[in-house]
C-alpha cells in the first residue's frame, strides 16, 4: 500500500468494493503509549468462517497512523481444544 491517505483510501475502497458484504467484528482494542491494537473476526461473506486479525499501529503525536503491522490466521473448521480464536 502506497503511503499517505490517498493510498490508504484507495485500497480500502477497491477491498470494499471487492467484498460488499465483509462483516468486521471487533473483539479488543489495546492501546499503550503511541501502539494501539485491534482484534477482530473478518468475514467476506456470512457463510465465512472467516480470519482472526490483529492490526497493530504506532499512532504520531497528532493521531495521525504512522505505521501498521498486521497478523492474520485462517479461522479452521475444528480445533483440538474447547478456546475460541476469540
């Protein structure tokens, strides 16, 4: 993604208009000094299991994002124990 809020606004209005029907549910919010972290369940569709993500960004002084890392992990149809990803 290109830098700045024209990128930004870009890929965020290519995705969505890619996936009309994406479901974001937000499960925490952390933030601490300028990092703030959201965990949350997407779905591109609501038959999808979907990913479980977390986005992670270095906030500057005046709000503005300066960086951003993410993780995301596929949600699997079983799991080995009874503890959700969320």
């Amino acid at each position: 993604m290109p830098n700045g809020s024209a990128g930004l606004r870009e890929q965020f209005t290519n995705f969505f208009q890619q996936f009309p029907n994406l479901i974001v549910e937000r499960k925490r919010v952390i933030a601490e000094g300028d990092l703030v972290a959201i965990h949350a369940h997407y779905r591109l569709s609501p038959e999808d299991r979907g990913q479980a993500v977390v986005d992670i960004f270095r906030v500057g002084k005046h709000g503005k994002i300066l960086e951003h890392w993410d993780s995301v992990q596929d949600v699997p149809e079983t799991t080995l124990n009874e503890s959700t990803m969320f």
